[in-house]
C-alpha cells in the first residue's frame, strides 16, 4: 500500500476537507468529463445526500460545490474572487467555466439537499449533472468524498472496496499493516521515514520532495500564525468568538514573571491547534491533516516541538511529516479518516496517532515506540463522536484539537519510557476504530443530528 504524503498532507480551504474541499474537487473532476464529452451542455444540477446534505450549510458544501463547478480548486483557492463569483451566479443564474458554454445553474432551485437515506456507497454522497438546452439529463455522475479531501467516483469506490487505498506494488516498502512495517524497518534497519522516503522517491526527485515538504510546513506554520492574529466572531451563526490571540497574548505576558505553572505549556499546545482550527472555521487556507476538521493537531505539535523541546530541529521536519504520514495512511487504509464514516475517533484519533508517532520519532524513538506512541493516542480517542453543534467545524471541534495536541505529545513521552513492548497493537487499535465506527449510530457521524449538535441551543 503506498499513499503519498503528498496525498495525505494537502493544500486546502477550510472549513471541512470531506464537505468543503472534496465536493470542490468532486465537481472540478465534473468538469472535465463534460470536456472530454461530445455533447453539447446547457445546464447543471447537482444533489447532495447524506452528511453532505445534513451538515452542508454549516461546513459550506453548498458553496463549494458551486464554486467547483465554476472552476475552483481548493489548492488555488482565492477568497475575493469566490465571493464575486458567487454574487454573478446567484445574479445571473448561470455558471461559465472554462472550456464550456454558458451554463444556467440556478442556485436556488438546481442544488438540492436530500434528507433521505444516504447514498450506498459513503456518507457523503452526491450526483452532478449536465442536461440539454430542454433540461433533459445527458451526463451524470455520482461522487463520494471519502475524508481529508479525497474523492472517489461510485466506480472508483466500488473497485476501491472500503475506501482503501490502491495498492502499490511498485515501491520498495509497501506495507499495509503497522506489523508489516514494523517487520519491513526490522528486515531493512530503516525508520519509517526512511522507509516512507524511498517509496516517496520512485515518483518524484529529492529535490521534489524537500520543496514540498518545506511547502507543506510553510503553509501550517502560517496558518497557526494567522490564526494567533485573528479577532473577531467566527460565521455561521453560533457568535463563537476567536480566542487564540487572547490566550497567545496572556501567555506572551506571563513568561517573564516566572510564575508559569509546569502544566501551562499544555495552554501553548492547545493554542496552536486552536488557532488553526479558528482560521479552518473561518475558511482559511489550511493542511489536511489528515482531515480540516483535525487540521490543528498535528501542526501544534510539531510547532510545539520546534519552539519548546531543548535540541529541535527544522530538519527534522521532514522526518516528522513522513512518519505521520505512513501511520495516516494505516489509519486510512484499514479503517477511515472520515467523520462522517466512523466519528470524530477517525479525525482527531488519527491526527492524535500521526502527531505523536512524529513526535516520538523525533525524539530518538525506535520504530517500536513511535508504533506504540500511535497506538496509545489513538487508543484514547475510539469511541469519540462526531457532533458539530449547527453542522459547524466549530463547537466541540475547535477545542478538541488543542486536547488531541496534548494526547499525541503525552502518548509519544508514554512510549519513549518504555521499550516498545505493549498489549495493544496499532494494527489492532485501527481495527477496532473501523468496527467502532460500523457499529456507530448515524447520528453521532457528522450529522448534526446527535451529541452536543441536539442538546446545545444554535442561536
């Protein structure tokens, strides 16, 4: 199994991966079928179902959806230009792509928001299409967003079985479990960031993936300062008012009245998540990590250990986004990353899981106990729902990440006192996520139709 950190670590749009950057991708994907198709288009409707139609308003799947179709890309997403856009087409009822005619596309009455059951193959489902200058039907496809910005055509996800990740036979290390990469680093004396890196370089230069990489730390690191800047109350409707440059601006007080109590660099953990998962509510540019809705954990640790641990160091980075990266790809690959699949365990959990095994390894950790430090932080999230209060990645979200900071470095400082040896492994952890999130009612997995989502007022 090989998924790329590139796939796992990408360049977005907030407020959700699964309901803001994949139904944009999903529909940028629509538009070049109709390209590549000999009919002539002169319209568009698209459905949304499941999870995509309960919490779409809140995670902004509606706009995104539009925004796709008229060309959009999260990656290149430019905020100005999307609003303008957006003010022609509810103005004007028509979409112009590039490449395409004049397309009418009313918003009001050509996007529609099915309650019904979901679609059979994902929670987040949805059907694109193009008809003739009668309104008649001649291209359709139905999308799935799977998590963290993937998406997969009902083709794809039933070639894909659960949503795994294709097998690649063509990389020197392609394990599918955390026993066969444990065995795999054994066998060839390699960490997994090695192991991960030269299965990373059958596709691209080491140039390729050191400018990458940069790239993808530049953005998280910008995201978390932006973030530590930001004031103001967050949309939606919720009144839910930025904290993180409050909590930055106390914190930059006390540190020379040598009165900081030990436990208060929890506080800077929790703000660097927060600040993130503030800009990601906001609908700022952040990284999937793996998700949006998780976007502030992994982040906040690394910054936690380039700004607190005696002996960091910017090249270590790359080991930690590689390590993260091949236990993201686990979780993924064996169970999910999707709220909307299997809860909030399969976002925060995983992201937990992937930071701390950054961390641990690091921190000198042998493969063992970077094994260990994922297992112990997401073992200590399975069972965790996914509730956004008004179908916003806001309340529990926002805080959720700063706390899922903090387990992931208190899983790694767990498994670099020990010698690796535990009970449980990941393998059986990840497992248990996926069964977990089976046996999940509905309600608790992104709905809004559970949880915190039922029982605290939305205005």
């Amino acid at each position: 199994m090989f998924l790329s950190v590139f796939d796992m670590f990408k360049v977005g749009v907030g407020p959700s991966s699964s309901h803001t950057m994949g139904p944009m991708v999903a529909a940028a994907q629509f538009l070049d079928l109709m390209r590549a198709s000999p009919f002539k288009f002169a319209g568009l409707r698209a459905s949304l179902h499941g999870s995509l139609a309960f919490t779409g308003v809140g995670h902004a799947t509606d706009r995104a959806t539009i925004l796709g179709l008229a060309g959009f890309h999260p990656a290149t997403y430019d905020a100005e230009k999307a609003e303008a856009v957006l003010a022609q087409i509810r103005e004007t009822r028509s979409i112009q792509a590039e490449g395409l005619p004049p397309l009418h596309f009313d918003p009001n009455a050509d996007l529609l928001f099915d309650y019904g059951p979901a679609l059979e193959g994902h929670a987040n489902g949805m059907i694109l299409k193009a008809t003739d200058a009668q309104g008649d039907v001649i291209l359709q496809e139905t999308y799935y967003s799977i998590g963290g910005g993937f998406v997969l055509t009902a083709a794809q996800m039933a070639q894909a079985g659960e949503a795994k990740s294709k097998p690649r036979a063509d990389v020197p290390y392609a394990f599918e479990t955390a026993d066969e990469m444990l065995a795999m680093a054994l066998k060839s004396g390699k960490t997994i960031a090695q192991m991960k890196l030269a299965n990373e370089l059958k596709f691209r230069s080491q140039t390729q993936i050191d400018e990458g990489i940069a790239r993808l730390w530049q953005v998280m690191n910008d995201c978390i300062s932006r973030g530590m800047e930001g004031t103001g109350i967050l949309p939606g409707g919720l009144k839910v008012r930025r904290r993180a440059k409050g909590i930055h601006d106390a914190l930059l007080a006390e540190r020379g009245l040598n009165m900081t109590a030990p436990h208060t660099i929890n506080d800077w953990m929790s703000l660097y998540a927060m600040a993130v998962n503030e800009e990601n509510a906001a609908g700022g540019q952040v990284v999937t990590a793996p998700t949006n809705g998780a976007a502030g954990v992994l982040p906040a640790v690394l910054r936690y250990y380039l700004d607190h641990v005696p002996g960091a160091s910017v090249s270590r980075i790359a080991d930690f986004l590689l390590t993260a990266s091949a236990i993201g790809g686990l979780c993924k690959h064996n169970a999910s990353i999707s709220g909307a699949e299997c809860g909030c365990q399969a976002e925060v959990g995983s992201a937990a899981a992937m930071a701390a095994a950054g961390l641990c390894a690091v921190l000198g950790g042998t493969v063992k106990q970077v094994e260990n430090a994922a297992e112990i932080a997401l073992e200590h999230h399975l069972g965790m729902t996914c509730d956004p209060v008004k179908g916003l990645v806001q309340v529990p979200c926002i805080e959720r990440n700063g706390l899922g900071a903090i387990k992931a470095v208190s899983a790694a400082s767990l498994a670099l006192r020990g010698d690796g040896d535990h009970l449980v492994s990941l393998d059986v952890c990840i497992e248990t996520m996926r069964q977990t999130g089976r046996d999940m009612h509905e309600k608790y997995k992104e709905t809004s139709l559970g949880g915190l989502a039922v029982n605290v007022p939305n205005c």
